[in-house]
C-alpha cells in the first residue's frame, strides 16, 4: 500500500460523493422550479375576492374559484364515502385471508386498478352513472375518484394490518372477545395511524386529478351543490383559465394551481405528521 | 367432584395428521399451581390451547377425548363464553397497545361490550391491580399506555387483565421466559399469593421454578403425559426413568 494508493481512493470517494449529491440536486430541480413558477405567478392572485367569486362570463372583468373550491371538497367527500370504508373492509380482508379465491381477485384488481390510466377511469363512470342519467354529475365524478382512491386504501390498510403482532390478536380472542369485536376493537385501532395516512396519501393522489373530471363532474362556471348536477372543481377551473385567451384568465390559472398545490402539500405533510405522531408502540 | 377445576380424559390433539397430544389424563384441583413441564415441542403449549380452546383457530387443528371445568364440558360450550373463565398469560407480554393501564385492565369487560359502572370499573382495576402486585407502582399513571411499562410490569398488567375477569383456571405458558431474574422472582411469588384464589397452569422450561412454585407437576414427553402427581414427590422420587432424566438435565 502506498500513499498514492491511499490518495487515489480518496479522490475516488470524493468523486462519487459528488456524483451522488449533483444527481440528487437534479431530481429536487423540478420540485422547486414548480413551487417557485406557482407561488410567483398565483400568491399575487390570491386575495378574498379571489376565493370567494364565482367564474364570470368572457369579457367581464374579476371572477374566482370559490365554485370550484366547494366543488373539489365535495368531490374529495363523495369519493372518500365510497372508498373509505370498501377500502378498509378489503385490506382487512386481505390481511385476514392471505390465500383464498377472493383475496387473489382483490389483489389483482388493485393492481389492475393502480395501473389503469385515470381517463380510462373517467370512461368508464360516463358509461356506468353518466349515460344513464343522461347527465354529467357530481356523483359520476365522485364515483371515477373513488375507483383511484381504492387501491391505494386497501394497499395501505393491507400492510398497516400485517405489521401488528399476531399476539394482540391472541390477547383479545382469549379474553373471550367475538372475532369481529377483536377486528374492529384491537386491531383497527392499532392500525389506525397507517390506515389515516393512506387515506390523506389517496385524497392528495385525487384532488388533482383533472383527467376523470372531463367526463363526469364535468365542470360548471355557477355554484352547484346537488350531486346529481355538474360540478366543478380545482383541476377542471385550472384547465378552463388557462385554454382561455386572456391574460387576467391565465393569472387566475395560476391562482388555483397554488391552492391546488397548498393544498396537496398540506394533506402530504398532515399525512406524515400522523404516521409518526400517533404510531403505536408495540 | 367438587375439588376438581379441570379433568382432561383420553384427550388428544393434532394438527393435521400430526399427532401431538396423545391420550392424556390429568385431574387439576381446586387453588393449586400445577406445573407442566418437558422438552421444547413435546405439546405444553398445545395442552394449554386446548383448554381455552384456542387451539382450534388454527387451520387442520383437530382434538378428541374429554375436558371438562368444574363438571361443564368444555367442547360444548361457546368458545367465547368459556373464554371469559379461563385467563391466559402469553410467553410474551402483550398489552394492547392503544389503551392505557385502567383500559387494560377491563379490556375483558370493554371490548365484550359489558357495561359496568364506572365505581364498580375502578373497583375491579384497584382489586385486579393489587392482586397482581403492581397496584403500588402504577397508581398514579392509571391514564399512561401500557407499553411504557417494563417488560415485568407489563406481564404483571397481563396478569391484572386476566384476573378482572375472575377466571376459574388461569393458563400460564412460560410467562417468565422473556422477563429478566427480578421480575420473575416477584411474578414466582405472586404465583403462590394467587393460588388462594384462583387454580394455575403453569407451563415451564425451568426446573427450579416449578420446584419452587407448583404444588402439583405433570411431565410430558413426546406428546404422552408421563408422569403426573405431587411436585415434591416427583422431584424427589421420580416414578419413571424419562422423568429422571428430564430432571437431572439428560435432555430438553
Ligand atoms: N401451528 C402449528 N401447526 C402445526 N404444527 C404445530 C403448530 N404449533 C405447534 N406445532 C407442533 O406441535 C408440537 C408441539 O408444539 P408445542 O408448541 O405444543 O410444544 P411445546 O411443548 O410448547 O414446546 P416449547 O417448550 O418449545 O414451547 C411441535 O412438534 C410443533 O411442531
Ligand atoms: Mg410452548
């Protein structure tokens, strides 16, 4: 071993060192570039009136988001009431069952599902809720979100239920306590950090899906509540604004996509909070 | 008879084809600790499963012959109604993770949906607490998770658990294997503060403990009870030649 050796290692080190950190730096490029064009092109947009307008028609000046606003909400609410609790059963299911004819069905249908482009999805609700009706509607667009939702729940809920200890388990059917009881009562709540956070990780995973939207939710430039109505949302307003030809229109583009991005970013972040916060100790 | 908690005839069990418990007979009596010992596989912690009938929630567990608590056949009462009268302790300490010490006391009584009173809750907590030896340590962080609790007084709340549900017979598969010599000296002696109260069955790797603790011992080999009878008197005159050799460190 000489010294030269030794040096040629070392700058060998350094080399790959800088290699990794240079590549790293690149994949955090795009982070920050879109967060800096977002926050520059759509805070100054921001502001009460913003939020609290509805679209005007072409030609008037001012307008807002406020309709698109409620309609994400309620989209994010009409999917997570079909998706939550199918989500949940099945991953127990899952969990529960880990051979069996159902239990290969309903892994392969989240992969199936976790692969299929989200406008193939939108097709299908249009075939399945918006053809009969005969009309766009908040429920077929609710119904389209669920179906992506679904595969990351159960996925999720699947592998929070795996990781506690068969033991606890034991502990409640030998206190006499009925296997339903022991499910919903021991182990649930012991999952229940896990479980939230996929749930927040799929509401962040849909809110910005404008792809599903185009054929059900459709999209309205008035306030609508009812669900068997066109509805707007954050995504489909983005879209609408910015194909517009007028700059106060792209501006308003811009605005949406921020709180579009707030938006995700908070469910991401509350997502983690409680996966660490409120994990249970075994 | 009136002395008798548990009578286990011609029982047997199996997992699939695979034969473990062959035949057993044994007669536990009233406020008691009988020990079970034998070499690591011989079917202790089968023998104990079939009693709270634990053992059949494995897929292919089978079992034949007869058990009985206190002249009630076992094997035609529901499972979960059985449950409730027979405690078990595990080899590890496993508290439910998302209650605290009070909810894990009453855990029997909370996840079965039995209302009680709440004065009456805090009656069965304090009693169970004290009769477990940890009342003195924990009395003031009642509201606390219980996994913060050492791995001793988390066994010791184990043990709480089991006995707010008042139970006839209470299952013991090595409850000390995992827990440092202090802990398992003040769970020895906890043992043979219970035994006015309640009957044990305790299964154990350790001679010592057995000798120490248990009134009557069975030895198991292979699946066949051996020998069965007086701990004193199987330590010190050994009927058959297994149970010597068992005794006497040859094998297990
Ligand atoms: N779930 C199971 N499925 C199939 N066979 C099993 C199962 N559990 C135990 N056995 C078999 O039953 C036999 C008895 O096991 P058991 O756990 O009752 O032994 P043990 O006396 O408690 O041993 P140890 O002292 O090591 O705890 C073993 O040979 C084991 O291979
Ligand atoms: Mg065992």
């Amino acid at each position: 071993m000489t010294g030269n050796h030794v040096k040629r290692r070392l700058a060998e080190d350094i080399f790959f060192k800088g290699i990794v950190c240079l590549f790293a730096f690149i994949s955090l490029l795009p982070l920050f570039l879109i967060l800096y064009y977002i926050t520059r092109n759509g805070i100054a947009v921001i502001d009460w009136n913003f939020l609290s307008s509805l679209p005007r028609p072409i030609g008037e000046a001012g307008g807002g988001v406020f309709n698109a606003i409620v309609g994400t909400l309620m989209l994010i609410i009409l999917s997570g009431v079909i998706s939550i609790p199918c989500g949940i059963a099945a991953g127990i299911y899952l969990s529960e069952n880990k051979a069996g004819k159902l239990a290969s069905g309903i892994r392969l249908s989240v992969v199936v599902l976790q692969g299929t482009p989200s406008i193939v999805i939108g097709i299908i609700a249009y075939i399945w809720i918006v053809a009969p009706l005969k009309t766009f509607s908040a429920l077929s667009g609710g119904i389209a979100l669920s179906i992506m939702m679904l595969p990351v729940i159960v996925k999720t809920t699947e592998e929070t239920l795996k990781l506690i200890p068969y033991h606890l388990k034991e502990a409640s059917l030998a206190l006499g306590v009925p296997y339903y009881r022991t499910i919903l009562k021991v182990i649930l709540p012991s999952g229940i950090s896990g479980i939230l956070t996929g749930i927040l990780l799929s509401v962040a995973r849909i809110t910005g899906e404008t792809a599903p939207l185009l054929f059900t939710a459709f999209g309205n430039q008035f306030m609508n509540t009812n669900i068997f109505k066109p509805i707007d949302s954050l995504p489909y307003r983005i879209f609408y604004y910015a194909m517009s030809p007028y700059p106060e229109w792209h501006s308003f583009a811009w605005g949406a996509s921020f709180i579009l991005v707030v938006l995700t970013l908070a469910l991401n972040l509350i997502a983690r909070g409680i996966s660490v916060k409120w994990k249970t100790r075994f | 008879m009136e002395n008798t908690v548990l009578k286990v005839e011609n029982f047997s069990a199996s997992f699939g084809d695979n034969r473990i418990l062959k035949d057993i007979n044994l007669t536990v009596p009233r406020n008691v600790v009988a020990a079970l010992m034998g070499p690591s596989g011989c079917g202790k912690t089968t023998l104990i499963r079939c009693v709270n009938r634990m053992h059949e929630l494995i897929p292919g567990a089978t079992v034949s012959g007869r058990m009985t608590l206190i002249d009630e056949d076992i094997y035609a009462m529901q499972p979960i109604i059985l449950r409730r009268k027979v405690g078990m302790v595990f080899q590890k300490p496993n508290p439910f993770p998302t209650m605290s010490i009070y909810e894990n006391v009453i855990a029997g009584y909370k996840l079965n949906g039995i209302r009680i009173p709440k004065p009456e809750l805090d009656n069965i907590v304090e009693q169970s607490l004290k009769k477990s030896a940890l009342w003195d340590e924990v009395k003031d962080a009642l509201h606390r998770k219980g996994t913060f609790l050492s791995g001793g007084q988390q066994q010791r709340l184990c043990i709480a658990r089991a006995l707010a549900m008042n139970p006839e017979i209470m299952l013991l598969d090595e409850p000390t294997s995992a827990l440092d010599p202090k802990s398992t000296s003040q769970i020895e002696e906890l043992f043979v503060e219970l035994k006015k109260n309640v009957t044990m069955l305790l299964v154990t790797h350790n001679i010592a403990q057995a000798a120490r603790v248990s009134d009557v011992t069975a030895f198991i080999y292979l699946g066949e009870l051996i020998e069965f009878g007086p701990t004193e008197k199987m330590f010190t005159v050994p009927k058959d030649k297994r149970t010597e050799e068992y005794l006497t460190g040859k094998f297990g």
